[in-house]
C-alpha cells in the first residue's frame, strides 16, 4: 500500500510540473504574439495588424511621406488573417506609389490582387486605402523617379526588371 501511495504521489508530481511547464508554454506564446503583432512588421518579418490612431479623412495630398516617413506599413488580408510589412513609399505629384522588388508571387502583392482593400500606417497614423497595381510604363516612370529621389539616388537609373508599384488612394 505504501508503495502504491508513493507512486500515486510521484504520478501527481509529474502532472502537476507537466501542467506548469504547458502553463508557462501558453503564456510565453501569448506575450510573444502579442508583442508581434504591436511591433512588427520589422525590417523583413512580416507582422499581422496595424496599430495607431486610425484617420478617417481622405488624403488628397500624400507629399508628406517624402520627407516625414522613411517605410510605410502597408496590412493587407491574407486569407482570415491581416499580414502586413514594410515598403518603400513615395509620392509624385501628391499621389503614393508603394514599391517592390521582385514583386510577383511575394504574399502580400498577391494578397493586394486578390483584394485591394488595405490599411496603410505612416508615422503611427492609420489610413484605410486601395491598392491598385499601377501597369502603365509612364506611371511606373513616374513612381521609381520618385523613389529614387527619395533615397538620394541619380534619377537617370532605368526601373529594375521586377519591379512593381501599387497606387494608393485613400477610402472611406
């Protein structure tokens, strides 16, 4: 009997530092999502939602990014999910133009052509946008000249083979 009770003992033991370690498992994930999410996406790790005060407000002029914002945020839906990630953004005449290199098949441009409803973070604010991929070669011209000036770069450089460019219009 005493043997038996030793045994019982040691089997509730176990079950009870398995239960903690689960417990201290779940919570870690937790935190570690959570944080996730409220800091990424950072540099090249894709986050999920986007954070910061939401601006209802259309913008008719986007200027202000070329010289108060270094990366945008842009979330997009990917599947049940927000994915979002950091990209150039640049504005040419007051339109915004996203970018990327080696655009096709990356997840969030082919989330964006699948579904052109966004949401656009720049300094900590939060726009409601639509993406549209722009395909027209004086457009695309228009939107790497900017992007060049932007990063101090000789504006004279042909587009990169691969490289695509989003319109970004607001929404309501």
């Amino acid at each position: 009997m005493r043997q038996h009770n030793r045994f019982t003992h040691s089997l509730r033991a176990r079950g009870a530092s398995v239960t903690g370690v689960l417990l201290l498992l779940a919570v870690l994930a937790i935190t570690g999502i959570a944080i996730w999410i409220n800091v990424c996406p950072c540099e090249r790790i894709p986050g999920g939602y986007l954070t910061g005060d939401t601006v209802d407000t259309p913008v008719s002029d986007w200027s202000f990014v070329n010289s108060d914002v270094q990366l945008c945020q842009i979330e997009v839906k990917r599947g049940l999910l927000p994915h979002s990630v950091n990209l150039n953004c640049m504005a040419s005449e007051g339109e915004l133009f996203l970018s990327c290199a080696n655009c096709e098949g990356k997840a969030w441009s082919t989330a964006a052509l699948n579904n052109d409803q966004a949401r656009l973070r720049a300094n900590g604010q939060v726009y409601p946008v639509k993406l549209t991929r722009v395909e027209d070669v004086s457009t695309l011209d228009r939107a790497w000249q900017a992007r060049e000036e932007k990063l101090g770069r000789p504006t004279d450089r042909p587009r990169q083979d691969g490289w695509w460019s989003f319109a970004v219009e607001s929404r309501t």
